[in-house]
C-alpha cells in the first residue's frame, strides 16, 4: 500500500473493508461477569476479528471470547469485572486496584509459538549473505514492507495470528507511529479532528506471515506455521531463573506437545547433519546448526541451537521449558496468568 496523506473519505474506505458486526442482536453477559458495571469503572471495547478464510465470527466464538476476557481479568487481579457485548463487539468493565493495568493487559494476545527457524524464515532476494537466515532486516519498517508483500497462506492450519495486521508508520521518517492492531482504523482514530499530520502509511501484514523481532535492529519476515502453541503448554509460572537470577517463565508441555517437540528439534538436527559438509566436532557444529524459535506476540523470546552433534536425535522435553527476558517480576507473572487464560479464540481490535 503506497503512503499518502489520509482523509476522513479514505479512513471510511478502510473501515468497510473491514468485518463489521452484524446486524441485531442484544447484549450478551458472561456468567461471573455480569452485572452493573461499577460507576468508576475503566472501559475497554473490543471488536472481534475472525480470520479471513472465515470471514465471521460465529456465536460460539463470540461467547467463548466474552468468557476468556472474563477469565483473564480475573487472573489478572481484578474481581470487580463486567463483560457484555453483542455480534462481534464486547465490552470490559474493570474496577479496583489492578484495573488500570489491567486494562492494558487484557487485550493482549499473549500468543506463543514453537518455530523450525530456518525452515520458516522468509529470505529477501536482495540479501546475498553464506547464512540469510540469519541477516535480519535491520529496520523494523523495511521488514514489514517485506513482510507486507507476501501473500497470505495458511493452508497448513498453523497460524496462530488472524491477520491482517497493521502498522502505521511515519511516511517520512518511517518511524512506527501505531501498531500492530488488527484494526486499521483504530491506528487512525486518534488523528482524525485535526488532519493527518504527519503524512501517514498503513501497511498491513497478510494472515500467514509475522514479524518476528530478534532484538533492537533485528527483524524479519517469518512464516506462520507453528509446530506448537499454547494449547499445547500447561503450568505456566512465574520463577527465578537459576542460571541468572533473573526472573523467568517456565512451563511444561502437555504429552502431544512433547512428542511433537522432540520430533521438530530431531527434524531440525537431521537437517543440519545433512547440510555439513564433513564430520564435525560439536564446537565446529554450532557454526552450522539450526535453530528453534519460541515467539511471543511477535517477539523471539528464546531461540536456542540444536546442535546435530549432543543432540542428533532431538531434545527431549519432559523437563519442560523455561524462557527469560526482560522480564519484571511482576511482567512474568502477569504474562505467566495469561498464558495459563490462553489467548482469546479470536484476533481483538481495541475499538474507541
């Protein structure tokens, strides 16, 4: 999508390109979150986002999403919680002490995913490097552009993201001014009553392609198609890490998630052993050995080496999974209450 100064006209165009909430209907309550919602209350609106091989939300969907909202309010410390809304829109009533952070929580998707590195990184024609999977885009704008331009697929059923995702960017700078949402006209909202100023550029990021953020100046374009996701974890918890003393999440895999686990990291070893050019030792091998990649809500949160010599079988994951970070104590227990809700069945795009 070019960039271009946007008007009022234009923002509508984008808006009714987008699934809108049916027509009729009454308010829906969730049991356990029903009532009044309290008079000093914060509100968060939602509009539901089905993925576009559906193109609808159904109203299990829709029930179940209210419900999930409603669970993750309360893991996140809030009792005092109302939840409502009809066809695709649903509305968060939050009071108490946690309210306002969790009020910024809530949406968040908090979706994790188990990548083959390599085998889902999308390679730019123009990079010309020994190892491309391994030279990122060193801008975030340019690895969306990328990403931008590639077509939607998710054949396989393993996105974990509806899509499409949006991004609006500083035409001139190219400097992230909003995003990602999965609604293009909650980016725009706030620039309306006085013009669009800066010029401004939506990209959108297809259903099938994310963006995943190694680190600051690190990007790139990574196919959607996780061998795991947090359906397949359990237990997640906030913890120390031993190694560092840092503060971590660790979690277990249900016993599907720990086959399938063992069978991507053999698949990667295999792969990297048949790609050597000679029998190495295991130091020389992790020059050349492949990667698995957890991401979080497009953020590579661990990507460690498989190295085909320990480990030419696989790694087996009774023991679970611990992955660090910048993390707070209170940032890991608040994405450890998330990931044990799971994400919302359904992409959410704040409304208002």
């Amino acid at each position: 999508m070019q960039g271009h100064r946007l008007s009022v006209a234009a923002l509508a165009a984008v808006a009714c390109a987008l699934p809108m909430a049916a027509c009729g209907g009454g308010q829906q309550e969730v049991a356990g979150c029903d009532g009044s919602p309290p008079e000093d209350a914060v509100e968060v609106s939602f509009r539901m986002v089905p993925a576009p091989a559906l193109g609808a939300v159904s109203g299990s969907e829709a029930e179940a999403t209210r419900e999930n909202l409603c669970d993750r309010a309360k893991a996140l410390g809030v009792d005092d919680v109302v939840v409502r809304g009809e066809d695709n829109q649903v509305e968060v009533f939050l009071a108490g002490e946690d309210a306002e952070r969790a009020a910024e929580l809530i949406g968040e998707p908090a979706r994790i995913g188990f990548y083959d590195w390599e085998a889902n990184v999308i390679l730019d024609p123009a990079v010309r490097s020994p190892r491309p999977t391994e030279t990122p885009f060193k801008r975030e704008y340019d690895a969306v552009r990328f990403a931008a331009a590639q077509p939607t697929d998710c054949s396989e059923g393993h996105c974990t993201v509806p899509g499409p995702t949006y991004f609006l960017y500083d035409l001139d700078t190219k400097e992230l001014l909003d995003g990602p949402s999965l609604g293009a006209e909650r980016l725009l909202d706030d620039r309306l009553a006085d013009g669009i100023d800066p010029p401004v550029e939506v990209l959108a990021i297809q259903e099938g392609v994310i963006l995943a953020a190694v680190g600051p100046e690190s990007y790139f374009a990574l196919r959607d198609r996780a061998s795991l996701t947090g359906n397949d974890i359990v237990h997640p918890q906030a913890i120390t890490d031993p190694v560092t003393g840092e503060p971590a999440i660790s979690f277990g895999l249900t016993e599907h998630g720990q086959e399938v686990f063992e069978q991507l990291t053999r698949r990667i070893a295999v792969r990297s052993a048949a790609e050597a050019p000679k029998k190495v030792g295991p130091a020389e091998a992790t020059k050349i050995s492949g990667h698995l990649a957890i991401v979080l809500d497009g953020e590579v949160v661990s990507r460690p080496l498989i190295n085909f010599v320990e480990n030419p079988d696989g790694i087996e994951a009774s023991q679970g999974v611990t992955i660090s970070g910048d993390f707070s104590r209170d940032e890991a227990e608040e994405l450890a209450s998330l990931l044990e809700v799971g994400p919302p069945p359904v992409g959410l795009a704040q409304a208002g």
